[in-house]
C-alpha cells in the first residue's frame, strides 16, 4: 500500500530527476528517487497540482535544501499511475503486525 492515499487516483503531477529517476519521498532529510534510491515499496510521489510540484522543485533546488540539486536536472511530468502501482505491488511494505520468519 502506498503510503499517500490518493496516490492511487489518476491525475497529478511527479518530479524526475534526469539521473537520479522519479522523485519518491524524503526521510532523515534526504530525497528518495526511483529507481536509484533502491527503495521501490515507497511508489512514487503524487503532487495534485502542477503548482506544488513546482513549489517543491524550487525547495529541492535553493539553499534551504540540505542537498541542493541543479534546477535544470529536474523535470515536472504527469504521475505515472502504472509505474507506482508496478512498484508498490512487486515491493509491498511488511504489516507492523506480521512477523517476519
């Protein structure tokens, strides 16, 4: 399951970056990109409006980023609902409940 909920609608927005892949997420203030990141379970990033997929470009290019990428390495595309999907149906995150063996 995708960790965003609307994530499975169609529609929205993804920022590639032209050698890293699609953008996926942060955590511990570092960006996930698919497929460098080696992490395929997170699926991709959905942003609803071409707007925030801009805002969120500008951030990942400025200084208050802490790893500041090139403006001209990134791109904003439609979401790539069939490449989500693909990724959080062959890498699905473990249940909190399920016990790994």
């Amino acid at each position: 399951m995708s960790l965003e909920l609307s994530s499975h609608l169609p529609g929205g927005f993804q920022i590639r970056h032209r050698l890293l892949g699609i953008y996926q997420g942060n955590a511990i203030e570092l960006a996930f990109w698919h497929p460098s990141s080696g992490m395929p379970e997170h699926g991709l990033c959905r942003f609803t409006t071409k707007e925030k997929a801009e805002s969120y470009r500008a951030y990942l290019c400025s200084l208050s980023c802490p790893e500041p990428l090139d403006e001209q390495d990134l791109a904003i595309e439609p979401y790539d609902l069939a490449t989500h999907e693909e990724l959080i149906n062959e890498h699905p995150l473990h249940s909190a409940w399920e016990t790994p063996l």
